[in-house]
C-alpha cells in the first residue's frame, strides 16, 4: 500500500524543464514522421498509378496532377482572344501551373464538349515521342448518334489560326471544301489534334497557378525532401528508443537493488529474531531458577506490604482501645470523687 502511494505521488511530480524540451521533441518528431511517411506512400502510389496502363498519367482515387511543361495554352495579350472564350469554365494556362484532372473513361464520352480542356496521349508537336498532351476541344466528332473522337487545339495557336467549324461565324463566307482544306493544313503542321476516345486520359477541373513549379521540384529533389527527412527523423526515432530503452532499463534495475535491499534487509530482521529467541531459550533454560527467585521476590514484596497495612489498622485500633480505656478511667475518677463527697457531707 506504502508502495503504492509512493509511486501516486511520483507520477503526479512536475516534469523537469528538460523532459517537457525531450516530450516535446518526440511528439513533434513522430508527428513529421510519420506526415512524412503517408505523403511518401500517396507520392508512390501516384507515381505507381502513372505508369499502371495509364499511359504515364499519373493519378490517385482517379484524381491527377499535372505541371504543365509548355506555354501552349497561354494566351497572348498581343492578339484578341476568340469570341468564345469568354464562355469557357477553364481558361488559359501557362508552363508552372498545376492542372487537376479526373480520370476519363469511354463510357463518359457524352460529357465531352467543345471548350472542355482534356488532357490525352498523342505525339509531341516538334518531336518523335509520344506523351501527355493538355489542350481545348475545339470540336466533337458525332457518327450514328455517338462520339467517336474530338478535335483539340491549343490557346496560343488559336489566336493566329483558329480551328474553324462548319455553320460557325468563322466560316461565313467559306464553302465546305475551304473549310476542309483550311482545317486539313492546321492538322498537318501540327495546329490541331484528332485524338481517338481510346486515348484521352482526363478532363481538367481546375487550374493552380505557379503550383506546377512545386510538383515539379518535389520530383526532382524527392531524396532532399523525402529520403533525408525520413533518415534523419528515423535516427531520431532510433535515439528516442534507445533513450526510453536505458530509462527502463534503469527503472528496472533500480527496482530490482531496492527489492534486494528490502529481501536482505528482512533476511537480517529474520536472522536478528531467531537469534534472539535462541540467545532467550538458552538464558531461560541456564537462569530458571534465578526467574522462580525473582518471582518469589515478587510474592514476599505483596505479603510484605500486607503486613504492613495491617499494622498500620491494628495501630489504629489500639490506639482507638487506649482513648476509651482512659476516657472510662476519667468518668470512674469522677464519679468516685462525686460519691466520697457525698459521704462527707
């Protein structure tokens, strides 16, 4: 019970200056750590999704984001913006931006409409490789009812050379065949895409400026911004265990010397008790008699004191007897004295 009351009283001590510094140190540290860990898991998972049959489109739940990696969708303040633009959800953008896209299936081609900015796999405008291409559909190709492809175009290109869709204000004035050719020349140097359903990859739902700068430098220096803080808080971690580990360890062999202390302290008690009774046994068997004289002693002392009270009544007594013999003595004095009186007269 003692124990326990001590240890009540220890835990409700105060902590020291130094162990809220070191608490807090760890509740901060694990709370980095593992922040660190879950961002590290969802950048891989990203990642991992990117090149998972998405064509490098990486993406997570079905949300991807993208750093746009060229101005073709800038608008330039040179040249008036087209009429239609204005009616637009999503404007331009520029290299640096974050676009956030939703992952595109077949079965949402219906949702597909001119002004929408899709994000697709085609070929790179100047280059033999094939990747992710972000830009405007500028029309939607309909055969039997249903949408098989659209014609996308970027901003920048549209304010020089705009795509120009048949029974639109732009094609006043222009037979079919123009319209055909203009649009034919525009897909041959590279001004415009047909892109197949097949290969569109996501619809963009929102744009972060300057954003796509900060994705970007994550991925290039993801051992500076991930790898180092991992290792270092793991060290940290591993000094925190380490630490507690030698605490408890002390704690422990600390309880095991005071248990110790207390078994060898009771043994001596255990010995110091039983060598008395021994050294009480053998006084007791050697001084018997000594102890049946002190107790002798004892009873004379009684009988003594006894002895004494009753001298002390019987004194009393006589002394009460004498008071009465001589008052006796005096009354007969007395009363002869009355009575040879008398005789004379």
């Amino acid at each position: 019970m003692e124990e326990t009351k001590n240890e009540i009283i220890e835990e409700k001590q105060p902590r020291t200056t130094k162990q809220k510094v070191f608490l807090g140190l760890e509740i901060a540290g694990n709370v980095v750590f593992y922040l660190i860990i879950i961002a590290l898991f969802l950048f891989a998972l990203f990642n991992i999704n990117g090149g998972n049959g998405t064509e490098n489109f990486p993406n997570l739940f079905g949300t991807g984001y993208l750093s746009v990696q060229s101005d073709s969708m800038k608008r330039s303040d040179k040249f008036n913006e087209l009429e239609e633009w204005k009616d637009y959800e999503i404007g331009g953008f520029e290299t640096g931006d974050l676009l956030k896209d939703s992952v595109f299936h077949e079965n949402d081609a219906d949702e597909l409409k001119v002004g929408m900015v899709i994000t697709f796999y085609g070929k790179l405008q100047g280059t033999s490789q094939n990747g992710l291409i972000t830009h405007r559909i500028v029309d939607v190709n309909v055969v039997n009812g249903a949408v098989q492809s659209v014609t996308t175009q970027g901003d920048a290109v549209a304010q020089l050379t705009p795509y120009i869709k048949a029974g639109s204000k732009r094609a006043e004035g222009m037979t079919e065949q123009e319209i055909a050719l203009y649009n034919y020349n525009l897909e041959g140097a590279g001004s415009i895409e047909n892109v197949e359903l097949v290969n569109i990859r996501g619809i963009v739902k929102s744009v972060s400026v300057g954003a796509g700068s900060v994705l970007d430098n994550i991925r290039d220096n993801y051992l500076f911004y991930f790898v180092l803080p991992v290792a270092v808080l793991l060290l940290f971690e591993i000094f925190l265990v380490v630490r507690n580990i030698m605490i408890l360890r002390g704690e422990k062999n600390k309880a095991e010397l005071e248990g110790t202390r207390e078994a060898m302290m009771a043994d001596v008690e255990a010995e110091k008790e039983k060598m008395r009774q021994e050294l009480l046994a053998e006084m007791r068997a050697q001084g018997l008699v000594l102890e049946d004289t002190k107790e002798e002693v004892k009873e004379e002392n009684k009988v003594e004191e006894s002895t004494e009270d009753n001298k002390e009544e019987v004194v009393e007594t006589e002394t009460t007897t004498e008071v009465v013999e001589e008052t006796n003595t005096e009354e007969e004095k007395k009363e002869e004295t009355e009575e040879e009186t008398a005789s004379e007269e």
